[in-house]
C-alpha cells in the first residue's frame, strides 16, 4: 500500500528518480507513489523540487510536507495535512 492515512493527514510512501529529463508525478507503481524529478540528489536539491512539486500540485505551502524518512535515500515516507481522497483527487 503507497499510503497510510491517519486523523491527522496521510503518510505517503515515494520512490523519487532523480536526474530526470522533467520532474513530474508518475502514478503508484506497488506499494509506491513514484515521483521523478528533474534535479540531481546533492545538496538537497532534489528533496527541495519534490516538496516544491507536491505542494503546487495538492495546492498546498511547501512546508506543510514533512519528509519523514529518507532524506539521503531514494525511498522517502512523507507526511501531507490531507485526507487519503483529497491527495487523490488533487494527484490523478
């Protein structure tokens, strides 16, 4: 499962591709949402363009995503304010 809602938002569960040829959000591939971004994974460049995509595209402000887990890693957990239908119907 990509995610786990709680009372408070969603956890979500990524894989992000760094170095892509454009950054966008692909769909849910198994247990994972995947993301492909379009910056190198140095100097939090990448970490930076995802929470910057994320937020324009569930209309939220960057800093209400939280990286919970796998900042230095490919497979991130993060955390969104939403309900698990609301990050549906603002992604697909």
């Amino acid at each position: 499962m990509w995610n786990q809602e709680s009372e408070t938002g969603t956890i979500v569960f990524l894989k992000v591709i760094p170095k892509s040829r454009e950054s966008r959000i692909v769909g849910v591939f198994g247990d994972f949402l995947k993301v492909k971004l379009n910056s190198a994974p140095e100097r939090g460049k990448a970490n930076t363009e995802l929470l910057n995509l994320l937020a324009i595209h569930l209309e939220l402000r960057k800093t209400d995503i939280e990286i919970l887990q796998g900042q230095t890693d490919s497979y991130k957990t993060i955390f969104i304010p939403l309900k698990l239908s609301e990050i549906e119907s603002r992604l697909f």
